[in-house]
C-alpha cells in the first residue's frame, strides 16, 4: 500500500523530477506533487511524495530528514489527511456580520 509523506523545507528550484530521483534512493516513488501558489504558479516550498511500500517511506524518512539538499535542510515526515474546508458564504469572510438587517 502506498504511503504519502511530506517533504517540506524545499529550494523554490526543486523539481517534481529532481525529488522523484532523490527518494527513489529509498525505494520506489508513485507520485511527486510540488505544492505550488495558484495565482503565481511557483512552489511554495513543499511537496508530497508517495513511495510504493510503508518499509520505503520509513527508510526515505530516515535517510531525508535533515539531509541538506540544495543548501537547504529537508523535513521529512508522514503527511496528515487534508482537512476539509467548509463552504464559506460572503458574510462569513467578512467578520459573519448580517449586512442590510438591523442588529435591534
């Protein structure tokens, strides 16, 4: 079964395919997603890796946590379930003030 890490602390000029090569020193990599800013489209700085095997993902942990890569020093841990976001109508964002009704 496959399991998701979170690799944070990147170089902004890390690739999606420069990380895959790193941690399939560790073992077999499923997926790579650089986590990007949707306005400017540049990496935040993070990803999540997915290696093949639960074995894998301990040893890329142990090998990659604090390992410099790019003159930065990695964090690498398990990745938590995203949390949901509920849906926010226009007066939630704006304090959750009643506009147009009188407060008396």
């Amino acid at each position: 079964m496959a399991k998701k890490l979170y690799v944070g602390n990147l170089a902004y000029t890390v690739t999606e395919e420069e990380l895959k090569e790193l941690f399939e020193q560790a073992g077999k990599v499923e997926l790579v997603k650089m986590i990007t800013d949707t306005m400017t489209g540049r990496s935040k700085g993070f990803a999540f890796v997915e290696m093949m095997e639960e074995e894998e993902a301990r040893k890329a942990k142990e090998m990659f946590n604090g390992y410099t890569f790019k003159e930065r020093k990695l964090v690498v841990d398990d990745a938590r379930p995203q949390r949901e976001r509920g849906s926010r109508d226009f007066d939630s964002r704006r304090g959750g003030r009643d506009r147009g009704r009188s407060r008396y």
